[in-house]
C-alpha cells in the first residue's frame, strides 16, 4: 500500500458493496476490504487538509446512543456527519425509553424509520447484535464490552500513516485483553501485521478472539505472538499499544487490576526494548502513572493525538461506505 498523494478525486475503489451493511465487529471485513477502507479515510483526510468538500450524505442523519461516557466518539461522529453533509443526533441512553425498559426490537424498528443509521456505544456487545438485527439501517458498534472497531480503523491509518506499510510491521499491545485490544489484534492480523500481546494472567485475550487472530494471521502472512512477558512483546516492536487497567463497568475490580497490571506499565525501561523508531500509542483516555507513564505518552515517540484526530477520518470513511 502507497502513502495517498492523489487529491483531484476519490478512489474507484469497490465501496458500494457495504451500503447498508452493520459495523459491529472489525473482521466483518477482509484484510483488502480494510485496505480500501483506509485508502478512503486517507484521502478524505487529504481532500479536508486542502478545504475541499466532501458531502456524499447530505440530508441524512445518525442516531448516536451512549451508556456509557465518551470525548472522541461522540465529538468525531458528530463533527463527521457534519462535514460529509449530514448531521448527528446524541441520544443519552438513560433518557431514552430504551432506559426505561422499551424493547431493543422496538427501539430497533422506531429509529429506523427516522434516522438512516445509529451508532451504539453500550455495555453488552449481544445488545448491539439484536439492535442490528432489528434495524433495518446500519448500525455501528461505538464500543462494547467485548470490541471497539472504530478505534482499531483509525489506529490501523495512524500506523500506516507512519510506517507506509501495516504488513510485516511489528506492533505490541501491553495491557488487559480488553475491548480495545480485541479489536486491534483482529485488524492487525487480517492486516498481515506481526502482532504481540503481552497480558497478565486472567486478562488474556478471549479465547475465540485469539483463535480468529491466529487464523487471520497464517492466511494474511503475519504473526501472533501471545505471552506474559512485556519484554518479550516489545522487543524491536515499530509500535507500542496500551489501554487502561480498568474499563468503563469494570470500575468495582479496579483495586485487584492496580496490583495485577503493575508489571506492565509501558514505561521508558520497557520502551528501550521497542525499535527506535517506534511508535506510542493508546486510544485515549489514559491515565498518566498507571498504565504508562507521562515521559511516554508526551514524548516525542508518541501519536497519540494523531490517532485520536484519525477516528474522524476512518469513521468518515465507514459512515461514506455503509450510509
Ligand atoms: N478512544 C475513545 O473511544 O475515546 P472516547 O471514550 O472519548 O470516545
Ligand atoms: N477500554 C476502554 C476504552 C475507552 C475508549 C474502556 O472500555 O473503557
């Protein structure tokens, strides 16, 4: 994959396939269908550096339901709608009769004859899954429990971005085997990356999870590497991932993980292994002393702001294909 200069017209890339299509777990698409994706993120985000518009959803609307809090979620997906023509509405979950006990299914078939799609970041991914199923537009996963696909798109651009290439790049994830890193080691190895995952015990990556990577990575030509051993997983690693300790619900363990993550705060001691080129990232928020430490995530090794800038390109470019 080239670095994208073209800035005249998009890419006749097969997009329209996906119109209508859910986003609710990453590997819903293939490695060349992620490829094309970000192909399309890349140039959206050139043609916005250089003021021109780009508008293919005028008149259309996203419905946007939050259970749980967000900073860069809601602001990029409304911020996006926006710019490609469309707008946004934020729709809290506890003041929708949906909090009050009104079925996901009516709830489901309600909005679809409003909105043309919804995003849904809640707690239960099986939520999402029979939100989707009773929808009759697209609806996009904004994180759950279980996985956060937007967050894996943008950080798969902001990788490409700097490393001109995703396959054979070495990438390490330090940290609890959370939603953020499911759906990150899902891309990565459809995306031929050389991934490894340095967990604690008990906080692996699910089962399945891990065995849908490993298949991706054989049939994509990169690597799975699981272990306990940060070291092992940021030794001449190109990127350095981490999340927090303690998700959003899981609040009440948050004393336990404190002593169970502690040998894994990505630190300068633990980033001298990585190449010295390497890159920091972290989805945001973070928690400066605990999962990594200020020297990291502020210094000059990190892109962390260019990742978070990189949700509304990649959800620009998933809301254009599937709206
Ligand atoms: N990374 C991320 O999803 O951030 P928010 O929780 O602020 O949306
Ligand atoms: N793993 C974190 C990500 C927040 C964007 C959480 O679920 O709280």
């Amino acid at each position: 994959m080239q670095p994208v200069k073209i800035l005249e017209h998009l890419p006749s890339l097969p997009l329209s396939k996906h119109k209508g299509k859910d986003l609710l777990r990453i590997d819903e698409f293939d490695g060349q269908e992620l490829l094309e994706l970000l192909q399309l993120a890349a140039h959206i985000k050139q043609m916005q550096k250089h003021g021109q518009p780009f508008q293919p959803l005028q008149g259309k609307t996203l419905g946007m339901i939050f259970d749980k809090s967000s900073t860069r979620t809601r602001v990029s997906f409304e911020v996006g709608m926006y710019q490609l023509g469309g707008m946004a509405m934020f729709l809290s979950g506890k003041d929708l009769q949906l909090g009050r006990g009104e079925p996901i299914s009516d709830t489901a078939k309600v909005l679809s004859r409003y909105v043309d799609a919804v995003m849904i970041r809640t707690y239960s991914h099986a939520c999402v899954e029979e939100l989707a199923q009773h929808a009759s537009i697209p609806v996009i996963n904004g994180l759950t429990d279980l996985y956060h696909p937007c967050q894996a798109l943008a950080d798969m651009l902001t990788i490409w971005e700097q490393k001109g290439k995703l396959a054979g790049v070495k990438l390490a994830y330090v940290g609890d085997g959370n939603n953020v890193a499911n759906s990150l080691v899902l891309a990565a190895t459809l995306l031929g990356m050389d991934v490894r995952v340095a967990t604690p015990v008990g906080y692996e990556l699910e089962k399945s999870i891990a065995e849908k990577a490993k298949a991706y990575a054989q049939k994509s030509g990169g690597k799975l590497l699981l272990t306990h051993d940060p070291v092992e997983a940021v030794t001449g690693a190109d990127a350095v991932y981490t999340d927090v300790w303690t998700s959003m619900g899981f609040e009440h363990e948050n004393e336990v993980r404190m002593q169970a993550f502690a040998a894994y705060q990505v630190n300068e001691l633990l980033v001298a292994h990585a190449d010295r080129e390497y890159m920091f990232l972290h989805c945001l928020p973070a928690h400066r002393g605990e999962e990594v430490t200020a020297g990291v995530i502020d210094g000059p090794r990190s892109f962390v702001f260019d990742q978070a800038e990189n949700r509304l390109h990649a959800q620009k470019a998933i809301l254009a294909a599937l709206v």
